[in-house]
C-alpha cells in the first residue's frame, strides 16, 4: 500500500485547503522528507488527515457525529481525502463534516464518505464509486489493503508514543497485540473453548450418573403375577365380547320394528295430509267451475268496454274544440286593444316632429355656427403661443443644466482645495525610497528576534518536560520503595487471614466436602421436581372422579326422560289417528251432501237408490277447522318429540364414553401416581431420611439447612481463592518494584545530566535575543522622528507593505490634484457667462408669452358661454340624426299599426273555422252513442241466458289465464298425492308385518340397553386392570432399555471426558491465556528474527531475544558486553529508541503479510538520541529508503532537518493560533 496524495481543509489548526501530491518528481528522487515545524504548528495534523480519510478516527483527537475535535475553530467543514494504491490500482477515499446552516457554532452533521477506484483510460480517468457510507467503506479499506485502523497504525503510521508500546506490554499485552496484528485471535479462543467444553463434559457425566442412579426397575416375582393376572383378564374379556355381540343383534331387531312401525305411520299421516290439502283447496276447485260460463261471455263485455272508449274519446274532442273557441274569442279581444293602443301613440309622433322641426331651424342652427366661428379663432391663437412656449421651456432646461454644472464644479474644486490644504507634502516622493530601505532592516531584525524567541520557547518546553520528568521519578522512587514496604507488610495480613479461615482445616478437605455435595445435588433437585408432579396427579385424578360421578347422575336422569319421551309419543301418535277417521268421515259426508243439493224431489240416490236419508237428521256434525288445527298441533308436537328423542340417545352415548374414558384416566394416574412414589421413597433411601411424599415442606426446610451449609463452604472457599491470588498478586508486585527502583534510578541521573544542558542553552539564546531588541528600538526610535514631520505614525510590522503602497499612492495623487484644480477653475469661468446670457434672452421672452396667453383665455370664455346656452336647448344632439331618428321612429309606428290590421283579419279567419269542427264532432258523439247501445244490451243478453246474474258476478268469476292454469295444476296434484299416499300405506304395513315375524327378542328397548351398559361396565373394568398391568410392565421395560442406555452413555462420555481432560491440561484456561503464549511465541519468534534485522542496520551492537523461563518477555544481547544478556528495563533513552524502533519496522513488515507496505511515516521519537545515535537512525531511514519505501520523518530536531533536503514545513501565524504549508500546497477556490 502506497499513499499517492493527501488533501486535507480545515483540519486542527491547518486553516484552509491544501494538497500534498507525493507522486511528483520531489518525492518520487527522494523517498526520504521531512514534515517540519516548532511545536504545537501542527505537523501530525498531516497524519491525523490520511488516518481520517481512510479510517474516519485518529490516534490522538475524537471524530463523530456529534464531537469534532479536528475541525478548524470558527469554521463550518473540514475534508480529509487520500488517494493511495494496492497492487497497482489506484484508489481514493474521502471524508468530511460540517456544520448545519453554513456557521462556525452551528450543529454537526452526520459525516460524508465514499471510497472510489480510479481507472485510467487513454483519454481520462474513469471514477467507479465502491462505497459512500461509513461502515461498508471501512470494511472494503480493510478487505483492499489488508489493514484495520489498528494494524495501520502500527505498520505504516508510528504516532507519538507509539515507538515503545511494545516493547514496555506485559506478556499478556504483547500476546494480545500480536494478535491484533497478525490476525490471529483464534488461539486464545481455541484455549477458552476447550476450558469451556471440558467444564461441560464433566458436567454432563455427573447428570448421566444422576439419571442411572433415579432409574427404578420392578423384581422378576412381581412381572410374573402381573403377566399371569393380564392372561386371566383377557379371556373374561373374550366371553364379554360375544354377549356384546347378541345383545347387539336383538337392539337392531328392535329398533328395525320401531322403524317400520314409524313409516306405517308416516304413510297415514301422509294420506290424510292430502285429503286435508284438497278441502283446504277447495274455494281454488270452485273458481275453476265458475270461470268456463265467464269465458263465453268475455267477448260480448269486451266489445261493450270499446264502444264506450271511443264515445269518451269523442266527447273528449268536442270539449277542446268548445275550450279552444273560448280562447280565439279573448284573442280578438286583445288585438282590436292593440290596435286602438297603436292608432294614437302615431298621431302624438306627428305632433312631437314637427315641434322638433321648428326648434332645429330657428336656434340651434345659429348657435352651431357661432360656436364654429369662435372656435377656430381659439385654435389660431393656441397655434401662435406653442412655438414661443417650446422656446422658452428648451432655455429654462439648459440654464437649469448650467446650474447643476456649475454647482459640481464648484464642489470639486472645495473638496481638492481642502485636500491640498490638509497634505502640504511637497518633497514626499523623494523620502519614499529610503523609508523602504529602513522597513527592510526593520523587518529582518524583528524576523530574528522571533526565531530566536521559538529556539527558546522550544528549549524553554523542553527544560520544562525535563523538570516535569524529574519530579515524576522523584516520586516514582519514592512510589516502588513504599510498595515494597506496604508488599511485605500485606504478605503477613494474608498468611494470618488464611490460617483464621481455614480453622485448622486444609483446603484439601473442604473441596472435597464441596465436590460431595455437588454430586448429591443433582438428585436433591430430581426429588424436589416429583412433588409438583404428584400433587397435579392427584389433583387431576381427584376432579375426574368427581367428573364421573356427575356424568353417571345426568346418564340416570337422561334415560328416564328418554322412556318418558317414548311413552308420550306413542300416546299421541293414537291420537292423530283418531282425529284423522274423524275428519275423513266428515268430508265424505260432505261431498254426498254436495249430491243430495243437486237431487230434485222423488229422485233415486245414485249411490244407495233410496228416497230419503233419515239419518241424516240425526248425524251431528263436528268443527272440521277445531279439529284440523289439534290435528297439526298433534303433528308438530310428534316431530318434536321426535327429535328430543334423537338429543337423548346422542347424549346417553356420549355420558356413556365420558364414563368409560374417565375410569380409563384414573387408572392411568393411578400408576403414575405408584411410580411418583417409588420414585420418592428410592430417592430418600439413598438421602439416608424419613420423609414421606407428602411432607413436603419437612424435605424443604432439610434443603434449606442443606443448602445454608453449601452457601457458607462456598463462601469459604471463594475467600480462600481471592486470597491466594492476592497473596501471588502481592509477590508479583514485590519482585517489581525492586526491579523498577534500580531503572529509575538511573534514568533520573540521565534526565538531571540532560536538564543541565538544556538551561545553559537557554541563558545563550536570551543574550541573543536582548542585542537583537536594542537594535530594533534604535531603528524604530529614528523613523518615527522622520515620519513625525509629515503627521505619519510608525506602522506595524505586518501592515509596513500595505503603508508603503498606500504613501506612495497619496504622493502621485497630491500631484494630480494640482493639475485638477487649474483645469476646473478654467471650465468654471466659462461655464459662469454662458449662464448670464441666457438669462437675459428668458426674461424678454417670457414677458411677450404673458400678452398671447391673455388673448387665447378670453376666446376661450367665449367659446365656453356659447356652448352652454346650446347644451341648455337641445344638449349635445345632433340635427340632421335627430330628425332623422324621429321620421325613422314614425315610420315603424305606421308599419306595426298596418301589421296589426291583418293579424286581427287571419285571427277572425280562424275562428270561424274552429266553430265548423266543433259542429262535426257533435255529430260524431251521437253515433257512438248509439253503438254503445247496442253493445250493452247484447251483454245483457248473454248474462241473462248465463247463470251469473250481472256484470260485477261475470267480472269476479272470470280469472287470468294465469290463475287459470294455477288451479288447474293444483286439481292435478291433489288427485296425484291421494293415489300415492294410499300405495304408500300398503307397502309399510307389509314390510312391518315381515319385520315382527323374526321375533329375536321378549325385551323392549329399553330392556335390551340395559344389558348392553351393563355388559359394557364389565368389559371396561377389565380394560382399566389390563391398562393398569400392560403399563407396569411396559413402564418397567422402558426402564431397564432406559437404564441400559445410560450406562452405555456413561462409558462413551467418560471416554470423551478423558479426552478433553488430556487437551485442556495442554492449551485449556478459562481467559485463552495458555494457548494464546504458546501460539504468539512462534509469531513473536518471527518478530524478533526481523527486528534482529533492523538492529543490524541501525545498530549492530544490540540483539533481541526471548527470556528462558518466560513465555512472551524480552531481554537485549549485548555484544560489545561478552553477549551478555540485560532486561529491556536497564536501556537508556537513546538504547530504548533503537531497539524501539527496530520493532516498529519489524511490525510494520510483520503485517504486511497481505499487502505491501511503500509508505512509512514516523511521529517524533528522536528528540532523546545524542548525535552519533541520530546518524545511525538516519542511515537506517536511508536504507529503508533505498529498498523502495516512501519515508515521513516528523521531528524539530535541527540535526534531522540539515540531513534530510526535503522538507514540508509548517509555519505558525503569531497570535492566531493557525498554522501554514507552503504557498505551493495550497488549493486556490
């Protein structure tokens, strides 16, 4: 990964935007520069930028949403973009933030992001967006480059502080970072789930053994009895089943009687049903007789109805024609009115014109040539007088324009004399060149003096970290010397602590009295599960006991209501019977009553041949519609019946399998319930107590005794375990802090050396600066004295260009002035007479205007009067038009009286006409009467030869052809249902007498369920015992595969125990510790083989290596010392930089196991190396250089700035607090 560009806006205290292209030919020739500046200038700004455009954070300040601390103060956005390239593609990413309404103090906004790819073609570069938010962005930065923020950081960007972060980790900080780095995090979790798994296989064998020892198995003498007692039960079964089967037989044969009885029934009611059907139809059957004698006279009536419509139709015509004569006669009326009306509104025109006539001829003609006359003397004398006004306006407009001239002239001409009064400058132009010569001396003393000043502030910042690091190893020897003591002091606390808890015990013996209740644990909590168990069982065998109870109560009440419900029906089937006879007899007696009517006297009876019916006197006839209507309620009530009979049985049916299936269910928690307490009483054998199932909260308090005892040795033994940490803890802590007092030690007499040095080059630097000030006051001293005579003051230093250009300017413009102030004094003068001429010419002008203007106003009065007194006569008319109008108004009069004349001849001409139609209407009315006559008594006719006495009779017997073919249809339907319902009778009283010949049984129905319950109650008694049994010994069966599988279960989970066991005394640890050393130690081995590299370059006197005895510690060979080994502690400042920086550039290569790493940028670091030690890191950077590599070296130390020619310099502003690049690097809006 190579960095091409960076640009940045308005990022910490780089105010404005500004580019840094690393691919021009500068630093391409020298991959080695140098970002240099005094402190606080900014110049790890420029890394802060390349990190937040790649990574959106930086190492030392935050960026988010709502907390910005890089942008620019008082501004409202910042950007950061970097284009870089992987494997030769090039790629850009950008950010940037700003703020809401365009202002320094307004809200942030959510951040801008995208990463492009940038592909070149032969004409221009194609841009491909890959991603434009955060999280997408940062993950594709990190698939391209192969480098997190973190990684970055460590590989490619070595910030402040960064150099020895590795070196100074602990073991576990080091593996942890390694890591991170190489990606590598997977051993520390393999450590932690192997630790994990373990803990779960031990766990697992303890509950397969806990479910072993729960299993409870029956003895073989009691499978036996129980195989011997289920054989017995099922052949008692067997000789039920074949009662069943007969009894089951004989209630079909019963029920198939019922049945047929019911249809011989059905068929009866059937019959009479429709022999009622036909009496209630018998007013249809009786219109049908009456409608044949109405059809024949239908015609007649029909022919009668026309002639009376036509003699309506005419009577109605010869009421219009008498109602339309009545309306011509109001017609002529009002026309003859019209007439008279227009006759004398034309003789009063013929008044009104000729008086018009006379007015226009004597006075308004004279008038009209008056006001003509006077009227063009006006126009002539308006025509004179414009010319002379226009003159007189053109010349007021130019004395006016002169005025306004001469005014501006003389304006101009006060405003220069004042200036020229206020600058007596002559000879000004002439000091302007020596003034620029002192500005320059000026300006190069102040430049000095400040560069001083910064050498010092510089040093002064270093005295003062100096004495801040002093004091702090004051304190830190102070600090390791008082922990040492406070160790030794806590060691003797703990030991006392441990013995008071332990009471004479060891720790041995109170794990094991721990481990023996873990294992009794498990069945305390099986036993605890059995009661809630138990107690739901008994609770749900008790409510479905009482369930049976209450169905067996409701079955009793249900079959009493159901044989009353039968014995009803019976009663009232008899009883339909009877009415039916009854009505049957009566509408027989009726239809030969119909033929007794139409007998005449001495007659024979067609049916019997007699000549009186005595007993007919004596028959008593019933209420046909009281009894049809019992009748139907008797009917209704059977249907009824019928179906609460149905209801019953289903519900006895359905009581009768709830009984069963609740005798079945409490047999099944019967044995649940055996088993729950088996269970129990094994399990508290094995406790060694006396507690019955039901006294449960007697085995609840023993838990709770149980478990109080648990909770203190648990307590115990985690106080025994905090103190043995401890207790190592305080060892650890001892040990180092004695090897910390001896490097402290020493580095404190290298800071006291280094503190001595620093002051002295204080003292030289402010010896300096005082020469410098003394010279700058003489200088300024004598300027301003010069300055004094021409009212100027001093300058200051950063406006002496700005005062320069603006002196040099106010000189030529003191010569200009002059030269105005002649010219315009000349063009004032001139200006000035014209002025008085045309004055003159105004006034002789105006006074003849005056005359002319007198003589048009008197015209115009006249002209004024004259037209008055004709508007007061006739106003504004015209003659010729009015008199026009008014013979035109005359003429239409006479037309509209003439038209009027010949409308009232035709209306008159109408009329006489109407009178003739009506006169042949009349005539036409009396012959439809006449037809209407003759019409009605020919009806008449047919009515009296008919048997329907009048026309009302005839209209209510004929019906629709509808209602015709209705009632014939319905005479057809009932003769039909009769014959079927008597066929329908036959055929069920032979199939009912074939049913009763079997006779398969003495008992009634009701007989023959009984035995059917009865046997049944057997049958399922049986059932519940044989359940009862088969579920022992299934129960007991499933136990013993169930207890066989757990065994075989124990034996492969210990297998697996053993196992994991093996693998977690290897690389097992509950926080991943000991596989994560083990691991990082060949990552760690690699490091060191390149950071060994380096040193050879930077160095060739140091060596890393590994501790013996310590997994992931460090210690330094040191070959010019025998090779003797030192701890990475006892290095000074320069040694520690070295070494420091050798590992930085072996992580750097460590981590590019993806990508290639061109771009290197180191963060200060080399302020603490003395001359010699700086040459060696430079020759290194030179080196790396020379492989390829792009260097950023970040530093104030002079030393770095001579040997490195190229440089990006940030200057600070004085007084701002902004900072600078180089004009070069900035981007122009």
């Amino acid at each position: 990964m190579k960095i091409i560009s960076l640009r940045l806006k308005n990022i910490n205290s780089l105010k404005g935007e500004w580019k840094i292209d690393f691919s021009t030919p500068e630093f391409v020739n020298n991959g080695l520069f140098a970002i240099t500046g005094v402190t606080g200038a900014g110049k790890s700004t420029l890394l802060d930028a390349i990190c937040l455009a790649l990574y959106h954070e930086t190492p030392r300040l935050k960026v988010s949403e709502t907390e910005n601390e890089l942008m620019t103060r008082h501004t409202f956005e910042s950007l950061a973009e970097v284009e870089f390239e992987v494997k030769g593609e090039l790629y850009r990413s950008f950010w940037s933030q700003s703020r809401a309404m365009g202002i320094g103090g307004g809200k942030l906004q959510p951040a801008k992001v995208a990463l492009v790819k940038v592909t070149a073609t032969e004409q221009e570069f194609v841009n491909k967006t890959l991603a434009d938010n955060s999280q997408e962005k940062l993950k594709l930065i990190s698939q391209i480059s192969g480098l997190n923020f973190s990684r970055f950081t460590k590989s490619m960007l070595l910030a402040q502080g960064g150099f020895s972060a590795f070196l100074e980790a602990s073991a576990n900080q080091r593996a942890e970072l390694l890591e991170e780095l190489t990606g590598t995090e997977i051993y520390g979790e393999i450590s932690r789930q192997v630790f994990e798994e373990t803990r779960n296989q031990t766990v697992q064998l303890n509950l397969l053994h806990a479910r072993a020892e729960g299993v409870q198995l029956l003895d073989s003498e009691k499978v036996d009895q129980l195989k011997i007692q289920k054989e017995t039960l099922q052949k008692q079964s067997n000789s039920l089943q074949q009662q069943k089967a007969s009894f089951k037989r004989q209630k079909e044969w019963v029920e198939k009687c019922l049945e047929k009885k019911r249809g011989l029934e059905s068929a009866q009611n059937a019959l009479a049903k429709a022999q009622q059907e036909k009496l209630d139809c018998h007013a249809e059957l009786d219109a049908l007789i009456l409608d044949i004698p109405a059809q024949k006279i239908q015609p007649f009536f029909e022919q009668r109805q026309k002639c009376l419509q036509k003699k309506k139709e005419k009577l109605k015509c010869v009421d219009e024609k008498i109602k339309q004569v009545k309306l011509l006669d109001n017609e002529e009326l009002l026309l003859q009115e019209s007439q008279a009306d227009l006759s004398s509104a034309y003789g009063e025109h013929q008044k009104l014109q000729k008086e018009t006539d006379d007015l226009i001829f004597n006075k308004i003609l004279p008038l009209d040539s008056s006001i003509e006359q006077v009227d063009q003397q006006w126009k002539e004398q308006a025509q004179q007088i414009k010319p002379l006004q226009q003159t007189l306006k053109e010349e007021q407009k130019q004395e006016k324009l002169l005025s306004i001239r001469l005014d501006k002239y003389k304006l101009e001409l006060e405003k220069i004399h004042q200036w020229l009064t206020n600058h007596a400058w002559q000879g000004f132009e002439e000091k302007l060149p020596i003034w620029k010569q002192i500005f320059v001396q000026r300006n190069n003393l102040v430049q000095s003096t400040r560069e001083i000043n910064d050498k010092k502030k510089n040093v002064t910042q270093l005295l003062d970290e100096q004495k801040i690091l002093l004091d702090k190893l004051s304190g830190e020897l102070q600090e390791t010397q008082d922990i040492k003591t406070e160790s030794e002091l806590l060691s003797q606390l703990l030991e006392d602590k441990r013995s008071s808890l332990l009471q004479n015990q060891t720790e041995s013996d109170l794990r094991a009295q721990y481990d023996s209740w873990k294992k009794k644990y498990s069945l305390v909590e099986a036993l605890r599960a059995i009661w809630p168990q138990f107690l739901k069982a008994t609770n749900e065998k008790e409510n479905i006991r009482e369930n049976e109870v209450k169905y067996k109560s409701i079955l009793v009440e249900k079959d009493r209501q159901l044989e009353a419900c039968e014995k009803q029906y019976i009663k009232q089937s008899d009883k339909a019977k009877k009415l039916k006879v009854a009505l049957d007899q009566q509408r027989f007696i009726t239809d030969l009553s119909s033929y007794r009517k139409k007998l005449l006297p001495g007659d024979e009876c067609p049916l019997c041949g007699a000549h009186e019916h005595p007993k007919i006197d004596q028959y008593q006839k019933i209420n046909v519609a009281s009894h049809r209507q019992e009748l139907l309620d008797i009917e209704a009530l059977l249907k009824q019946l019928k179906e609460q009979e149905t209801s019953l049985k289903l519900n006895c049916e359905a009581l009768r399998f709830k009984i069963q299936q609740s005798s079945q269910q409490q047999q099944d928690i019967s044995l649940l319930i055996s088993g729950f307490k088996q269970r129990w009483d094994d399990g508290i054998s094995t406790l060694k107590l006396n507690i019955q199932l039901h006294q449960i909260d007697e085995f609840n308090e023993w838990i709770e005794q149980d478990k109080q005892k648990e909770i203190e040795l648990t307590g115990l033994l985690e106080q025994l375990d905090q103190l043995t940490q401890e207790m190592a803890n305080n060892r650890q802590r001892s040990d180092q802090a004695a090897s910390n007092f001896d490097q402290v030690q020493q580095t404190k007499l290298q800071a006291d050396q280094q503190y001595e040095y620093f002051q002295q080059q204080i003292d030289d630097l402010q010896q300096q600066n005082d020469h410098q000030s003394n010279q700058l006051t003489q200088l300024e001293s004598d300027l301003s004295e010069n300055l004094r005579v021409y009212q100027l003051s001093l300058p200051e230093l950063s406006n002496q260009s700005e005062w320069l250009a603006k002196q040099e300017v106010c000189a030529h413009q003191f010569v200009e002035y002059q030269k105005q102030k002649s010219t315009l004094q000349d063009k004032y003068d001139k200006f000035f007479q014209r002025k008085q001429l045309l004055q003159v010419s105004l006034s002789e002008k105006d006074k003849i205007f005056n005359q002319q203007l007198q003589q048009l106003k008197k015209s115009q009065s006249q002209l004024q009067q004259l037209k008055k007194n004709r508007f007061s006569l006739f106003g504004d008319k015209n003659p010729k038009q009015e008199k026009l109008q008014l013979e035109e108004a005359g003429s239409h009069l006479l037309f509209d009286l003439q038209q009027m004349s010949l409308k009232l001849q035709a209306h008159q001409k109408k009329l006489g006409m109407v009178n003739g139609e009506c006169s042949q209407l009349q005539q036409s009315v009396d012959t439809a009467s006449e037809r209407l006559n003759v019409a009605a008594t020919n009806l008449q006719y047919q009515l009296n030869q008919s048997q329907l006495s009048d026309v009302d009779q005839f209209q209510q017997a004929l019906l629709s052809d509808v209602d015709r073919q209705q009632f014939q249809q319905l005479k057809v339907s009932l003769e039909l249902t009769i014959e079927k319902a008597n066929i329908g009778i036959e055929q069920a009283q032979k199939a009912y007498r074939d049913v009763l010949k079997l006779q398969l049984s003495d008992l009634n129905l009701t007989g023959v369920l009984q035995k059917l319950l009865d046997i049944q109650e057997q049958f399922h008694q049986i059932q519940d015992q044989s359940s009862e049994i088969k579920y022992a010994l299934d129960y007991d069966s499933e136990n013993r595969e169930k207890q066989k599988d757990l065994f075989e279960s124990i034996d492969v989970q210990k297998k697996q125990l053993k196992n994991w066991s093996q693998l977690n005394d290897l690389i097992g640890s509950a926080k991943g510790d000991k596989f994560r050393k083990f691991a990082q130690g060949f990552a760690l081995d690699h490091l060191i083989w390149l950071a060994n590299q380096q040193l050879d370059k930077l160095h060739a006197r140091y060596q890393l290596q590994r501790k013996p005895n310590e997994a992931l510690s460090l210690e330094v060979q040191d070959t010019w010392l025998g090779d003797v080994a030192r701890d990475i502690k006892t290095l000074s400042g320069g040694e520690s930089f070295l070494v420091s920086l050798a590992l930085a550039l072996a992580l750097s290569d460590l981590v590019s196991h993806k990508t290639r790493i061109d771009s290197l940028f180191l963060d200060e670091g080399f302020g603490t190396l003395d001359a010699e030690t700086l040459e060696i890191a430079l020759n290194a950077l030179d080196n790396l250089n020379a492989s390829g590599k792009m260097i950023g070296v970040i530093s104030h130390v002079e030393a770095l700035k001579e040997r490195i020619p190229l440089q990006i310099e940030v200057r600070k502003e004085n007084g701002l607090g902004y900072s600078q690049l180089a004009e070069e690097y900035r981007v122009n809006s």
